[in-house]
C-alpha cells in the first residue's frame, strides 16, 4: 500500500508541491502522508505536550519512515503555529537549542542528517481571533481560507514568509551537523 502511495503517477506527476494535512494522531491517512512524502513540515504550538509530540514523532515514527521505505526523506522543520505575541525570540532560540539538542542525543545519524539544520522555520505564525472565530460561522467550508487571510495583512505576510522560507529549505536543505 505505501509504495503504490509514494509511486503513483497521478500523485507525482505536473505539480510542483502536493500538500497533505492531516491529523496529528498517527491514524492511517497520517501514516500514509508520511510515506507519500518527500519532505515534512511539523506544526506545533508552543503548548507542551505539543512540543512532546514532536520529539515523539522525530523519535519513534520519522525513523521508521526513513529506514522503511529506504526514500531520501527530509524533514523541513518544526512551524510554529498559533502563537500568542508574548513569546520573545529569546524564548524561541532556547527552544530551538533544546530541541538541537535533543535531536543529536535521541536520534541515529542518518536521520538528524535529515533534519534541517534550524529545526524551528524563522517564520512563526501567530495566533488571530480571526481564525479561532471560524469555527463559529456557519457553512464556513464555503468561505476560501484565502479570503480570510487576505483580510489580515500580517497574517498574510507571515504565511508569504512561510513559504518563501519553504522553498528556500527545499532548495538548499542542509541537515543538522
């Protein structure tokens, strides 16, 4: 099932970049996501089991990936999402430092090697009313996220940071050292 998911011609062919969001729990759509896929983006908030989960993913299932399906798998990094205003950068370096850290103590070289060298993406995406409130607006499935974001200016530069920081890992990606 995996291989079929990772070689379909459908999947792989005359798109730039196919996005798979799914849950954060490891139910089969999700295990498939990470078989399809050549890279990962893992979102978290600065909540701490939220950051658990992610040393428990870089720990026990990114691994079992990379020596599963033998593809050259790269881990972008970590996107934090939903963050209150309150957090200084030197909050984020320390946990960036940490995370490093933990990363070369936990993880077998081979995969380190495919984790980006800045675990944390520069950008951070903050959290706004206007996003939580969707929840709330009924047939929101019929509004485009996209009109949504267009309407909070700093939201939409952050998510344009987002992906030019994106495209810049994938471009030259360099993994921890």
């Amino acid at each position: 099932m995996y291989t079929r998911i990772a070689t379909e011609p459908a999947i792989n062919k005359n798109y730039d970049y196919i996005i798979c969001d799914t849950p954060p729990e490891l139910f089969p759509p999700t295990i498939w996501g990470l078989y399809a896929a050549d890279y990962i983006i893992i979102p978290s908030n600065l909540e701490e089991l939220s950051i658990a989960g992610v040393k428990l993913l870089l720990k026990e299932v990114i691994p079992e990936v990379i020596y599963t399906t033998k593809k050259d798998l790269r881990v972008l990094g970590i996107a934090l999402i939903n963050v209150t205003r309150k957090y200084r950068q030197e909050t984020l370096n320390k946990l960036e430092k940490k995370i490093i850290d933990y990363i070369k103590r936990e993880l077998p070289r081979i995969v380190y090697e495919r984790i980006y060298s800045k675990p944390l993406f520069n950008t951070v995406i903050h959290r706004y009313s206007e996003l939580s409130d969707l929840v709330y607006t009924p047939r929101r499935w019929e509004i485009p996220l996209s009109r949504v974001i267009s309407k909070i200016k700093q939201l939409e530069s952050e998510i344009k940071s987002f992906v030019d920081e994106v495209e810049e890992r994938i471009s030259s990606f360099e993994g921890v050292a």
